[in-house]
C-alpha cells in the first residue's frame, strides 16, 4: 500500500473516543487518533479531552462547529485549562 499512517477523525458524539482507541489499537504504527469532544458544557470537554490524550492516547482534537452546534466566539472554546 502507499499510504504509511492514516489520521482517524471523529466527530462527538457520533463516534465515540472510546471507538476511536479501539480502532488504533489494530494498526497502532499506521493509525493515529484524534479525540472529539462535544464543548458545552466545557468542563466537561476539558475533562474528557484529558482522558483521551492521557488515558486512551490519542493525539490531537478534532472539532466540527457545524455539525456539533457550537460557535467558535463562544466563550468555551477560548476557556483554558
């Protein structure tokens, strides 16, 4: 094949990043994960997007505005952890 690695991106709360863990762990040295998080209420993504880098190892967040009803001036998506 000519395709080394390939980047699995979620969307929340379609895909779970759970699923997305599971399904790196077939290929894990040609798979790489993103996690998803819905942003409101933004607690709760902070303490799920910990979960996915730290406990499931997923490398990097994948947000979808328009499909996951948020806008980015919103004040959550520009609170820090």
């Amino acid at each position: 094949s000519d395709i080394d690695i390939a980047v699995i991106l979620p969307i929340a709360p379609y895909i779970t990043n759970d699923y997305v863990h599971k399904v790196v762990s077939y290929e894990p040295k040609r798979l790489v994960g993103f996690a998803s998080v819905v942003p409101n209420p933004s607690d709760i993504a902070i303490k799920e997007l910990r979960r996915a880098i730290e406990d499931l190892g997923l490398k990097g967040l994948k947000l979808h505005p328009s499909i996951q009803g948020f806008l980015c001036k919103s004040s959550s998506c520009s609170k820090g952890s």
